[in-house]
C-alpha cells in the first residue's frame, strides 16, 4: 500500500526526474496521513486516488512557497554590502541612542528629582545606585503596560552594553524600554520643552586629523523633523548647519555628523566671547530654504519608495491569501470526499469569507499608510557650536 501511494505521489510530482531534496520530511508526513486513511476502510478506491491527488497539489504548493522563499533569501544577501555600509553610516552620523546619552539622561534625572541617589561606575560598563522608596515608586509608575518592575534589592546595576549584559545575567541592560530611562525621560520632558532648553552652546574640541570635513570655526545647528501620520507614526530629525566663517551651508551629512559629536563630546562653552547671534534675516532664510529644499526631496524619494513598497506588500498579501485559500480548499475537499454534513462545509465556507475580507482590509490600511509623507516642522531645536582643533593628546 506504501508502495502504491508513494508511486502515485513521485509520478505525479515528477521525483523520478529529479532530486527529492527538501520534499523528503513532506513526504513522511503526508505518506503516513494517507496510509491511516486508507487502512481505516473510509474511502473507495476512486476517492483514495483523489486524496493522493490533493496530497501532491499540496506538495507541490508548499515546494514552490519554500523556493520563493529561497530566491528572496538570496536577493537580500546580494544587499550585504550595501546593507555593511549602512550600518558604517549610522555609526558615523550617529542615528542611534548611544550609551553615553542615556547615562546623561539618567544623570540630569537623578541630580533635578532624587539628589539622594547617587550612581557610581563599579567597573568598565558597569553603572550602580542606591533604590530609595521615592525612586522606587517612580520606576513602577514609568512601566509600560504589561511590564512589571520587580526590584531586586536596595541597589540597581545595570549597563548600556549588550554583550555585557547577556555575559552577566544579573546584570540589568538599560534601553528605550527599561523603566529608568522611561521615568527619566518622562520626569525631564516637560523641562526639555521649555524654549530656553531647545537653545544650546557648546565648544568642540577635535585633532587635527579629525573629521577633517568640519573647518574650524563657529556654527549654527537647526534641528528640523520631517513628522509622519498614519498608523505607524514617525519623525526624522534634520540639522541644518551653516558655517558663518565661510558663509555658508554645510552637507547634509556633515551637518548631522557635526551634531552628532556636539551631543557626544561637545563641552560648555568656554570661550571668553559670548556665542554669537544668528542677525541676519538673509542667514536665516537660507537655513529654512535648505530644510525645504531637502523635505521636498524626501517626500519625492519616499513617494516612490512608498509606490514600491506597496506593490511588493500587495503581492505578498495576495500571496499569502492564495495560500490560505488552496488550504481551506484542500480540506474542503477531503470534507467532500468523507461526506461531511453542511454545517462543516459551512464553516469552511466563513473561513473562506474571513479570509477575503482580512485581504480586503489589509489592502485598504496598506493605501492609506502608504499615501503618508512627510511634513516640515519648526525648528526643535538650535545649537551654536565653535569647532576648535587642537594636536591629538598622546
């Protein structure tokens, strides 16, 4: 009998002409499915013919799902150095939320509301401070819906290094989601968003053989978001520097660089001048002109962006559902054949429906989400920064 079906499945999915390859574990599978059917006395001949025949359409189905998977698999591989030069820009340009940032967070946290707590560097990486009650309660109410802080003791350690907190299990890994950083953030918010915290002055000391696109001089950074409705909202900083010593704007990357290293390693402003103004209508105009300029571009590149994501997302929805509908067909038709009552291939008919109308409405979500583009806002905030160079200490 085993003989039989395996013949009629190799035959029909042309296995005798080439490799089985992957199909091999399928096969078991599906062999010993229609070995219990057969034996158990259920099906004629001609509708155990039929069942083999639905068992290799299913096969064959799930075959060419797992080849498409493969040559996807391989043109994101083909992107890998594409994909390496990325993550090299993000580093440079500093679009990610660096360790140091968070600890100066929890810092300005700790010294405005809980001058009793102090924290202290144990080691390398490798952060402590005491839990008072006040503090406590503060960390409890910041968790996010569903995390629960469970203290673990008097004192909290913790890091901002991943791999050091996956090598010391005790050890906690502070990130956007752990409840002091919420706390923080939450506590210094309101105080951020007071106009003279969205105005800053700094000094920037570099070697000399240190980003060396950055001339030395005094500039201004206005920091701009492109902003993002829809269901998945989001917001994209833009600086936009100019170089008062020679007058003019700077590169779009070499101004985020420049912000960048003002957040990470600018100083206080130690000059014995005062920062200088920005009093020129004609300075600020071509400022404001470049932030235009460069959304327009965006919302250019992300229309055609969103255009083609959205025809792949289509295609993958519409995939997917033929999927779902050949199973909910297959069955049906095993139903058939074992003269199912009407109530069961009623059910499958809802699945069927239910399907569709989850298409229907993934579709529409997918149109209106993709119809969003960037919009402009003012100025979040503002920088004047002297770059200084100085010889490397050795």
């Amino acid at each position: 009998m085993e003989d039989r079906i395996l013949y009629r499945l190799f035959d029909r999915l042309g296995i005798f002409r080439e490799s089985i390859g992957d199909l091999e574990a399928i096969l078991g599978e599906t062999v010993r499915e229609l070995r219990r059917e057969y034996f158990s006395g259920q099906l004629t001949p001609e509708q155990a013919e039929a069942r083999v025949e639905q068992a290799a359409i299913a096969i064959e189905q799930r075959r060419l799902h797992t080849e498409e998977l493969e040559r996807s698999a391989g043109e994101l591989f083909g992107h890998e150095e594409f994909i390496k030069d990325e993550l090299k820009r993000i580093n440079k340009l500093g679009r990610y939320i660096s360790g140091d940032s968070m600890r100066a967070v929890v810092q300005s946290f700790l010294e405005s509301f809980h001058p009793d707590v102090q924290m202290w560097e144990e080691s390398k990486g490798v952060l402590g401070l005491r839990i008072t009650a006040d503090l406590d309660r503060d960390l409890r109410r910041a968790c996010a819906q569903g995390q629960l802080w469970r203290g673990n003791g008097r004192e909290l350690h913790f890091t901002t290094d991943g791999v050091l907190a996956f090598e010391r299990p005790g050890l906690e890994l502070l990130n956007l989601s752990h409840p002091l950083l919420r706390a923080a953030v939450d506590a210094l918010r309101p105080r951020m968003q007071q106009p003279v915290a969205l105005v800053g002055k700094a000094m920037l000391y570099l070697a000399e053989d240190e980003d060396v696109e950055l001339t030395s001089g005094v500039y201004f950074i206005f920091v701009f978001t492109h902003e993002v409705g829809g269901t998945i909202s989001r917001r994209e900083m833009e600086p936009v520097a100019w170089h008062r010593d020679s007058g003019g704007l700077v590169d779009g990357e070499a101004g985020e660089r420049l912000l960048h290293l003002v957040i990470e390693q600018g100083e206080e402003w130690a000059s014995p001048d005062p920062a200088p103004p920005l009093d020129s209508p004609a300075i600020w105009e071509q400022i404001l002109g470049e932030a235009r300029r460069r959304n327009r571009e965006l919302r250019e590149n992300r229309a055609l962006q969103n255009e083609a994501f959205y025809l792949r997302r289509k295609a993958t929805l519409q995939a997917e559902y033929e999927h779902r509908r050949a199973e909910i067909a297959l069955r049906m038709g095993t139903a058939r054949l074992r003269e199912r009552s009407a109530t069961v291939m009623g059910l499958f008919e809802a699945q069927l429906g239910k399907a569709q109308a989850r298409l229907e409405a993934q579709i529409q979500e997918l149109e209106s989400n993709t119809q969003q583009l960037p919009r402009l806002t003012d100025p979040v905030a503002a920088c004047v920064a002297a770059v200084v160079r100085r010889a490397r200490q050795r």
